[in-house]
C-alpha cells in the first residue's frame, strides 16, 4: 500500500515537469530557421506545382478585363462570389443561375479521365524533380477523405477518389519528391472566424495537417492562406516542431514561409514569390543567400480558366527563360499547371512541359544541383552563370553578337557547347578575365535554339 501511495506522489510530482518538458519541445523561429534545408530540395531546381478542385468545374477568371494578378485568378471564384465582384457574379448568373450555389459544383467535378500515371509520366518528362498538389485550397474542399471535413472532399463526392494518394504514388513511383499545398483558411468553414479561430486551430487545422502528413509522407508543404492571422495565432511553431522532430518526414520534408502574416521572407526553408510578387515591404532579401522559389501558372491564372487564349500563355522560350533566370539567382521554379475537371491536362500545357524537358535533356547539368555565381560578374545582356559540379555554365538568351566576357576568373579550362559534338569552343583568360567566342551556328546545328549553354569546366 505505501508503495503504491509513494508511486503516486511521485506521478504526481512528475506531471507538471512532463508538462514543461513538452512545452519545451515548442522551439523558437530562431530554433526552427536553423534546421539545414534537406539538399534534395536546393538540389531540384524545378518542381510542378498542380491547382485541381472545385474551382476547375466553372474554370473562370477575367483575364483582358482586370490589370491585378490576383483578380485573374480562378482558384478563388468561391471568394469573388461571396464579395460580389460583379464579373464573377454576372458570368455565374447568366452561366449556372441565381439559385445555383458553389456547392453544387462538387458533383460535377468528376475526374472522369484522370490518370495519375500519365500525369507523373508528363512531369517526369518536363524534367521536374517535384511535384506540389493542392491538397486542399481555399475552398476548403479536400482531395483525401479527411475525417475533418467528412462531407466536402472528393472521396465522398465528385470523383469518389482519393486523388492524394492516386498522385502521391505515381509520383514517387517515377522517382520525383512528393509534396502538397495546404490553406491555413478556409472561406465558407463556421469555425474560422475571429471568435473561433481558436477552436479552428485546435479542432481543424492543426489536427487535419498531421493527418496529411502521417498519411502521404511528403517531401514538402507549401501552406498559404496565412495572412489574416500571426503565426502564435495559428500556432505554427507547434506545428512546425512536431514536424521536424516527430513526423515520419522530419529528415526530409521542406516548407515554405506562409505560416503566420508576419512570417513571408522572414521564416520557413524557403522563401516564395508568386507572379514575382513578393508581399513583405522588405522583399525578399538577398535571393542567393536563401532559398527561395518563384511559382506561377503556365497562363494567368493557377486554376484552370477556359477563357485563357494562346497569347495569355507563356511561351515555351519564355518559360525556359525563367526558369533559367531563376536558377541563376539562386532559386527554383514551381511551374503550374492547371488540369481541367474531367482530369486532362490542356495540350498547350503538356506542349511547354514537354519543350522544357527537352532543352533540360540537352542542358539540365546547368541547372540541377548549381549554385549561383555571387563573385563573378557578366559583362553581357542576357547571359546568365550557374556552378556545378566544379564547372562554369554560361547560359545565353540570345544568339551572340560577340565574345562573352566574365570577369572574377582565376583558372579555367576545356570549353564546350552543351549539346554540339564539334569540340572546343575558344575561351582565352587573362588577368581574371575570360572571353568565350561563341561560334556562328546555322539553324541545323542549334543544340537548343530557345537558350545555349557553354560549360568551361574547372572554374575557380
């Protein structure tokens, strides 16, 4: 009997060390943006980023009518509706009817000729490394069947699949990283609201983000819809502590900074832009002392909008233009695509993924796994640096119309033009400063017409 009695003055005492044991176990920012970036993600370079829902069934934005980035957007036609704008509310008034509610669009999002295996096999093709998937936007409408939200996913309506883990798989099966997009809010839910928002966090958000992750494993969590509350609010130092050092992911997952209003270029792995925005007043800092990530969709828009015309998209030039300009500056590209709500993905975009696969066949040691070159400087228009694997790239926009002069060289070697089986191509270097002269080409011998690449190998 006294051994028990002095068991249970010893639990007792115990209980509230084990309480500030686990309040402990809540790091600080500090104690979190130490973490190393896992490699594999400064690595990649280039990942897909893929905005399916609810919102694809209407698929509607104004594009020539606006001027503002985010008014072109059709992943928020809930929200426009819901304000009144009355370019969303004519087009569904006179589309669908003054009855018709957003609701009602969850059956007609069915998914009907969606495979996950073509859809992996295309980025896999487009030379993506990762790929993102919504997991659930602003809408709130989940594509796992999620016990927190039982009637408004797309296991239980719509296409009666669960689209997360049909991509999760075919994704990794093609040996690419796996990640989802997360919204910390959710426009039409009763809890998140001033008054509630506690609960919201504790009931919805915090528990159904684990769910996710003890569920699909991924490699990278890109949340958003941050920016009504601070990061205490929605407790995402608890989110994010449980994540590095108890989730089944720790050592390898990676997220974003859209955790808190305050926190966008200040916290997380890696720092977002979006169109090239960038919503805190100090910006994004120093690009290539952080990691960052521009994403933006193929079009105007994230979600698919029908209205869109061939002139409303990049170019496949343009887009390897990008994509290159955003290495260089120490970054990766989160390219999107937009799949319509039957499953296929637009011909216009598997068109550019395709040609980006191409040119990063013939060129991708430039820009997988580089770094940028802070300590030399181009003298040349549209000519971009990256360092890789002990070599110099030096990646051109346009044909040449003289000698490429960099400056800050001490040693370099053999030079060569990446996808030409021609031989050398002439580098002098004196006095710090190296001069390739790129040869005239005739359209035959172009190895990648929309940028060339010239490696000099052992650069320092």
């Amino acid at each position: 009997m006294r051994t028990k009695i002095a068991s249970l003055v010893m639990l007792l005492l115990l209980l509230p060390m084990a309480g500030i044991r686990a309040q402990d176990k809540i790091k600080t920012w500090d104690e979190l943006d130490r973490r190393p970036i896992p490699k594999w993600w400064t690595d990649a370079k280039f990942g897909i980023f893929i905005h399916w829902g609810v919102y694809s069934v209407p698929a509607y934005a104004p594009v020539k009518e606006v001027k503002g980035v985010y008014e072109k957007y059709a992943e928020h036609y809930e929200a426009r509706l819901k304000s009144g704008n009355k370019l969303f509310t004519d087009f569904h008034n006179r589309t669908y009817g003054k009855n018709f509610k957003y609701a009602d669009f969850a059956p007609m999002f069915k998914a009907e000729y969606f495979r996950a295996d073509d859809w992996a096999k295309l980025f896999r093709k487009a030379g993506a490394r990762y790929v993102v998937l919504t997991s659930k936007h602003h809408d709130g409408f989940c594509l796992w069947n999620s016990r927190y939200s039982p009637h408004w996913n797309s296991v239980v309506m719509g296409p009666h699949m669960d689209i997360m883990d049909s991509i999760s798989r075919a994704v990794t099966c093609q040996g690419m990283h796996f990640g989802f997009y997360y919204s910390l809010l959710e426009w039409s839910h009763p809890l998140y609201d001033k008054k509630t928002i506690g609960r919201w966090v504790d009931e919805h958000m915090f528990p159904q983000l684990q769910e996710l992750v003890v569920k699909y494993k991924p490699d990278v969590i890109y949340a958003d819809g941050e920016w009504d509350y601070d990061s205490e609010t929605l407790k995402s130092r608890k989110f994010l502590s449980w994540l590095y050092d108890e989730s089944p992911v720790r050592n390898s997952v990676v997220v974003n900074d859209r955790w808190g209003y305050e926190t966008r270029s200040k916290h997380g792995d890696y720092y977002t832009t979006e169109y090239n925005l960038v919503h805190q007043k100090e910006g994004i800092g120093d690009k290539a002392s952080h990691p960052w990530e521009e994403s933006r969709g193929i079009g105007t828009s994230y979600g698919y909008n029908r209205f869109e015309r061939a002139e409303d998209y990049l170019s496949s030039k343009e887009l390897i233009h990008l994509l290159v300009r955003t290495v260089a500056n120490g970054g990766n590209l989160l390219l999107d695509v937009g799949p319509e709500a039957n499953g296929l993905i637009p011909v216009i975009m598997q068109e550019r993924l395709l040609d980006m696969g191409k040119w990063l066949e013939v060129n991708g040691e430039a820009i997988y796994s580089s770094h940028p070159c802070r300590n030399l400087t181009v003298r040349n228009k549209n000519v971009f640096l990256t360092r890789a694997h002990g070599n110099l790239y030096v990646i051109g926009m346009d044909c040449p119309d003289g000698p490429v002069v960099i400056d800050g060289i001490s040693k370099a070697g053999r030079a060569s033009l990446l996808g030409e089986t021609k031989g050398r191509i002439a580098a002098t270097l004196r006095k710090g400063r190296l001069t390739v002269n790129i040869p005239p080409l005739s359209i035959c011998h172009l190895p990648s017409p929309s940028a060339w690449v010239v490696k000099v190998e052992g650069v320092y």
